[in-house]
C-alpha cells in the first residue's frame, strides 16, 4: 500500500505561510497523473535549496521514494521571476530549522515563504515610500497650506478677538456707566435723607431752643407778675395802713383841735403862771415876767388842727415836757439850788420853743414831701440793672401779636432793666456823650451790625470811654470782626454772637452763587436785562456740580450746612478745619491738608471767620496752586480773601468764575470785579430774611437776658471761652 504524500500545508504552522493558498490533499491518482508537476516542484525546491547552499549538481541527494512532495495549486507571485538580493543568511536559517528538528524540505519551503514575506513587504513599503524631492515639494507645500491656515487662524482669532474686545469694553463701559449712575442716584438718596436728617435735627434744635427761650420767658414772666403782685400787695397794705391811720389821726385831731378850743385860755394861763414861777425862781424882776408873757399864736393852732398827725405828737410831748418838771419842783424848797433849778428851767424852754418850731414846719409843709411813694419810676428804676443798646431792634415791633416775635423777647428785657440808647450819629458825638456819663452803671450792651457807623470798632479807644460796670457785650451776627476781641479780654468784657442763627440762610445763598457761577450765569443775566438775549454772542457754557469736588474751608455751622446742601447735587466733599471734626460731625466728608483742598476742589467755598490770622488766606501762592479753572465762591468775610489777587486770576484764567456775598472794603467794590462778566455779586444778602433776622435778634436778646439775669452768656465767642 502506497504511503499517502504529506503536503507542505501539513508540515509547517500555518501562521508561517499567510500569503499561500494550499490545496487539498491529492488523490493517488491525482498525484500520478501529475508526477512531473510534483517532481519539478520538488525537484526545483531541492535544487532551490542547494543553490542557496552554495551544493553542485553531483552533490545533490536524490529524494528519496517514498518522501512527500509539495503539491502547489498555484505559483507564489505572478510577477515575473527577478534574481532576488535575499537580505540574511539563508542557508544558516534553513540549518537553524533543522537543528530545531524541521526536515530540509520543510526548512527550504519556509526559508522561501519568509522571504517572499519579506520581498512582499519591502516591496510594500517601496510602493508607500516616495522621493525626497517629491517629499520636500509635500512638505513645502504642507508648509504653505499651514502657513494659510495660520494666516487665516490668525486672522480669524484677531477678528474674534477684536470683536470679543470691543464687546468687552463695551459692556465695561455700560457696567462703569451703570455703576456711576448707580452711586450718583445711592448719592442722591444719600444726600436727600441726610439733608432731610439735617434738616429734621435742625428743625428740631429750633424747636427745643424756642422751647427753652418760651420757658426762661415764661419763668421770668411768672417772677415778674409776682414781683408785681407783691409789690401791688405792699401798695394796698401800705395804702390802707395810710388809711387806717388818716382816719384815726383825723379823728383825733378833731378832737384835740376842739379840746384845744376850749382849754386854750386855760392852757395860756397855766404857761403864763409856769413861766412867772420859774423867772420867780431864778430871781428876774416882776416887769420882767409881765414882759414876757406868751401871746396867743391862733395860726399854729389852727396849722396843728389842720395837720392832726403831727401836731397831736407834738402836742402830746410838749405837754408832757412842760407838766413834768412842774411836779418835780418841791414846794418847801424855793430858794434852794437856784443855778439847777435855773438851767431845768431854761433848757424846758427851749425844747418848748423847738417843739412848737417843730409843729409849725410839719404844719405848714404837706406830708408827702417827706414821705415817698414807694410805687413811683424813680425808686423802681433805680434797683434795675442798665442795658446800652446800640443799633435798633428792627424785628421787635413788627408783629406784636405773632407768638415767640422778638418783641416779646426785647419786651422781657425792658422789664427786668433800664434801657439806655445813646444819642449820638458819629463816633466823636459817642465819645463826647460816654465821657458825660450818660451811660454810667450800664452792665450790658447789646449791638448790631449797622451800629459800627456811630461807635467805630469795639476796640480798646471804645472800651476806655465806655462805663468800667460794662461787662457784658452782646453782639446780633454769626461773624464779630467789628470787635476787637482781644481788647475786650484785657478789659475784662465778655461779647457773644449769633452762631447757628444764620447757618441755613447763609448756606441757601452759598448754593445759589455756587450753581450760579458753575453754570456762567452772570454774562447772560447782565444781556438780558440789556435787552439782549443771551448776549450778542452765546455765553460760554457752564457746568454741571454732580460728581465735583467741592472744597469747604472752616467747616462750621455754615460749612457743614452748606456740606448736607450740596450732597443733593450729587457733589464730593472735602473740607479743611482748625482740627478735624468727629465722624458724626463730618457725615462722610473727607478731611484732608490745606495745600491738598486748594489742588483738587472744583468749587472752593469759604466759611471761615476773618480774625488777624485768617485775613487774605486766600491770596497769590494759592491761586496759584489751584485747579485752572476753579469756581470761588465767598459768603464769610471779603478780608480772608485778596481781592487785587483775585482779579489777577481771572484775568489768567486761573479761576473761571467766581460768586461773592462780601467784599473787602465794604460798601466798596473792585471796579474790574463789577466790570468782570465772570462774577455773580450780591450785597452781603446772606442773612436778609425776615426769618432769619428775628432768629438772631432773639438769640442776641437771648444773650443780654442770661448776661442780666445770670451773669453769664448763652453763646461767648470760642476766643473767651475760658471766660465764660
């Protein structure tokens, strides 16, 4: 029985030969009919293998019968046979195969499907590969197309990105916008309930003060109608003891005028014969005593009947005068002690003479010579403290029926002091009339601002003309420059003033010359009261105050009025003080240095009292260091501010526009600030209110009631404090 042939697909692992297509295994038939094909196959495999080999012709083995042959279906490739370069040792792999136990045929077949796997894949990669200058042209234009690409990358990425930016910087600029208008209307809320606070606490000082002054008013008036009624109860007790005491006397003496009728004889002769004894008794001759006999004096009778009181006590002593040293005279002794006896004698006489003297001046003059009534002017007036009013009270005599009227509070003074008003029109007429001693004792004065044209400055030339019982100076305004403070110190003068009387009408005018002057009012104020609108040429423009700054220096009762007024309009303020006021104080204003304030206000206003050491703070050097185009406004005193400097810096430019309610030689004006376009002037008006007006008189009055009542003042100046 033949053995059956083993094929190659049998032999070696399949995963060695992928690209092969095996056949069947062939049929004995089959494979007889096709010996040669077998034969060839194996014969060219065996040849194959000793080529590789490096075996010739004769050293080739047969193959042995019986051995299986290789039967391919098909060739490997169907390109056309090449000489191959084989890429390894060959025949040292087909060794290797069989030292690892693989037949030759079988090491020689996969000898030769690994290296057409390997020509495949060389051929394969060969066919993927391209040349260098083909790879360069690729890789330029690679780098080209990314050139391209990064270009319009590029371009795309700044369009987005511009595009991204601007839409940024526009929802900034609307999220800014928004924010600003935001803090501007928080601003304004602010700035409303804090002006309506102030407004409201203001309201409500005013009230308790008015509260306080209708108090003191009503205690003094309750002192004084009790005073009165006191005093008109000691005048009814007075007159009806008077009464009770006419009537008794009258009585009396109409019955002592009608006894003395009819013992009037009696009572002569006993005189006669009293006067007979006692010459008898000094030793005169007899015509001696009918010399001197007393006559009948009927007029002083009759004056004694008239004037009953006095005569009837001096009647009544002289009786008892005459009748005692009668019956101590005894009777068994008439030439004894003669000198004693002459000397009682005489000395009775004459106290008779004098007592009869007596009741004749009592008689002949009208008791209420000698007795005053303790009701009259006189005697009133001249317990009560003076007062020395220089000026007028304008505001107290205008409704004298308007409750809590400064003429009830002038009144109450007139009634607890002597009101002294000089007569003079200049100041040497003062001078004259003060040295007269017209105004001696006056312990108080109340003046006005308008009085300055009759006495001068309060200095010391005033003081030393003036009464050494002054002690007290009550002056009616906020500011007190027309006093010479430290004189009064040295003369021992306590002065007071206004201070919060006039802060709201002051602060209401400041805001008006500020809006006023930031707006460049005055030019088309002037053209259109001269008939032409607007001017002849447009004004420039103005400006708006929210979101300036607005610089406060002195930050007093006005300044910080002024502050709560301006934060309406939408305004920043910093202001600059003697020393910084507390957080509740400053209500969110900023405090900052004086150099500081003049660099980065907008709006200067200045609140600060003139003294010596504040008169022209603002002058040259700071002009100079001022924002260009600052707006000034003034409502203090025209000295703290250097008017000649002033105009130089409007003249520059370095102040655009400027609102003045004082002047420095009032009532002169600069000529070049009257004739400046850039300048809102008013008349010093701060204070000219009817409102305001009575508020300091009666705060003024306040003053000179406390001085007088008290000694002591409601409102001394901060100079004098430790005074008060």
């Amino acid at each position: 029985m033949a053995t059956p042939s083993v094929m190659a697909a049998d032999i070696l692992p399949r995963f060695l030969l992928p690209r092969l297509s095996w056949a069947a295994p062939l049929s004995a038939p089959r494979a007889a009919a096709r010996p040669f094909a077998a034969i060839h196959v194996g014969k060219t495999a065996r040849q194959f293998s000793s080529f590789q080999h490096g075996e010739s012709p004769a050293q080739r083995r047969p193959t042995p019968a019986g051995s299986p042959i290789l039967i391919l279906s098909r060739a490997f490739h169907a390109t056309a046979m090449r000489q191959r370069d084989h890429h390894f040792d060959t025949l040292k792999f087909v060794k290797r195969l069989q030292s690892e136990g693989f037949t030759e045929l079988q090491s020689v077949a996969m000898m030769k499907v690994l290296n057409d796997v390997i020509e495949e894949s060389i051929q394969n990669l060969t066919r993927t590969m391209v040349l260098r200058e083909d790879a360069a042209k690729a890789t330029y234009t690679q780098k080209v197309d990314f050139a391209k690409l990064r270009s319009e990358l590029l371009s795309a990425d700044s369009t987005e990105s511009n595009t991204t930016r601007s839409a940024h910087e526009r929802l900034t600029n609307d999220i800014a916008k928004l924010s600003s208008r935001l803090r501007d209307e928080i601003g304004r809320t602010q700035a409303s309930v804090r002006l309506d606070l102030n407004l409201e606490k203001g309201r409500i000082r005013e009230e308790a003060v008015g509260q306080e002054l209708k108090s003191k008013e009503t205690e003094t008036k309750i002192e004084q109608e009790v005073a009165a009624l006191r005093e008109k109860l000691e005048q009814v007790k007075f007159q009806t003891l008077q009464w009770l005491m006419g009537v008794c006397t009258g009585f009396a003496a109409l019955l002592l005028g009608a006894w003395r009728l009819l013992i009037k004889q009696f009572y002569l002769n006993i005189a006669y014969e009293y006067r007979k004894c006692a010459l008898s008794l000094a030793g005169e001759p007899r015509a001696t005593h009918q010399a001197t006999k007393v006559p009948a004096d009927n007029r002083s009778h009759t004056a004694c009947g008239l004037h009953a009181p006095l005569f009837l006590t001096s009647s009544i002593i002289l009786n008892l005068l005459l009748h005692l040293p009668l019956l101590a005279i005894p009777q068994s002794e008439t030439h004894t002690k003669r000198p004693e006896r002459l000397c009682i004698v005489l000395g009775h006489n004459v106290l008779a003479q004098l007592l009869h003297f007596s009741a004749r001046l009592f008689s002949t003059y009208p008791t209420n010579l000698w007795i005053r009534n303790p009701s009259s002017r006189d005697s009133t007036m001249a317990g009560k403290p003076k007062v020395l009013l220089l000026g007028k009270i304008d505001h107290s005599h205008t409704d004298i029926t308007a409750p809590d009227s400064a003429h009830d509070a002038w009144s109450g003074i007139a009634d607890i002091a002597q009101v002294l008003r000089p007569e003079a029109t200049n100041r040497d007429e003062f001078f004259t009339e003060c040295k007269a001693g017209a105004f001696d004792g006056a312990s108080v004065a109340y003046r006005t601002f308008d009085s300055v044209a009759v006495t001068g400055k309060i200095d010391s030339a005033v003081l030393d003309v003036l009464p050494k019982s002054l002690k007290f100076l009550c002056h009616n305004g906020a500011g007190y420059d027309q006093v010479d403070i430290p004189a009064c110190t040295a003369h021992n003068v306590r002065v007071s003033n206004t201070p919060t009387a006039v802060d709201d009408a002051t602060a209401d005018i400041t805001i008006w010359l500020l809006i006023g002057a930031l707006r460049n009012l005055p030019a088309s104020m002037a053209a259109l009261r001269a008939g032409n609108w607007r001017g002849k040429s447009l004004p420039a423009l103005g400006h708006d105050p929210q979101g300036k700054v607005l610089g406060i220096l002195g930050m007093g009762g006005i300044g910080r009025n002024v502050a709560a007024k301006a934060r309406a309009f939408g305004m920043r303020i910093r202001y600059h003080n003697r020393s910084r006021l507390s957080p509740d104080l400053e209500d969110g204003a900023e405090y900052v240095d004086f150099e500081t304030l003049l660099k980065q206000s907008d709006v200067l206003s200045l609140n600060l009292p003139l003294n010596p050491k504040t008169r022209h703070t603002i002058s040259t050097p700071q002009f100079a260091i001022m924002k260009p185009g600052i707006v000034i406004v003034n409502t203090a005193r025209g000295a703290v501010m250097d008017e000649a400097a002033l105009v130089d810096a409007l003249a520059t430019g370095q102040v655009a526009s400027v609102g003045l309610d004082v002047y420095e030689n009032e009532p002169e004006i600069h000529a070049e600030l009257l004739a400046n376009e850039s300048v809102l002037l008013v008349p010093h008006m701060g204070t000219w209110t009817e409102e305001t007006q009575t508020k300091m008189e009666e705060w003024a009055i306040s003053n000179v009631r406390m001085a007088v009542t008290e000694a002591k003042l409601r409102s001394i100046v901060p100079e004098q404090t430790n005074m008060a």
